[in-house]
C-alpha cells in the first residue's frame, strides 16, 4: 500500500501544512516532518510544532502525481514541491516568531 494512504477511519487525523499545504496524518508530520519545509518548520518529534504550524481546518484536495507539469501545480503554485496531496485552503496562522524565521532568514514570503 503507499505511504499516502489513510485509511477511512483516519481521516480526522488529516492535518496541512501552513506553509505548503501538503496533506498528511498527524503521525506521518510526527514520524517524518514535512517534506517540503522540515528545513525551517523542523516537525519531525514535535508534537507542539506540530499543533502550531499545520491545521486540521482545510478545503479541497489536490492529488500531484507530477508537480513539474501539471498546470493545477502551477496555478496553486505548488510546481517546486513533491509529489503528493495538498489541500487548497488551509485555515490557520503561523505563529509570530516562525513567520519572522521564514521572512527575515530564508526570504520567503507567506501567504496566508
């Protein structure tokens, strides 16, 4: 079975990044970070980061076999991320003094 199977009864256990907006389990942010912002975020074992910086409040799903090409990447500009799922809206705020890392240290600009 892949890794990015839930299976129906673990939905409520879905969380997305705030950052990126990938789709994973509770567990799965807990055992391996996100795969995409682990660099900054730093998930992997921590249950309080995990809590402040992905929300169990999101809309839509978006399934990416193939970021590179697919014009949906582009448009929710998702193209230089990994394969996966990701939610088209996440609700939620970064805390202050993450946004300030990601802003001031590594120049990226959020977008809530």
């Amino acid at each position: 079975m892949s890794d990015s199977f839930v299976p129906p009864g673990q939905q409520r256990y879905l969380r997305a990044c705030m950052v990126c907006s990938i789709v994973m389990t509770f567990a799965r942010f807990k055992e391996e970070g996100c795969p995409n912002c682990e660099e900054f975020l730093h998930l992997q074992g921590s249950s309080d980061q995990i809590e402040s910086c992905t929300s169990q409040v999101f809309e839509g799903l978006i399934s990416l076999a193939n970021p590179s090409k697919s014009w949906v990447a582009k448009w929710q500009r998702l193209d230089g991320y990994i394969q996966g799922v990701y939610a088209t809206k996440v609700s939620g705020q970064l805390p202050d003094d993450v946004r300030t890392l990601l802003e001031e240290e590594y120049r990226i600009q959020y977008i809530p």
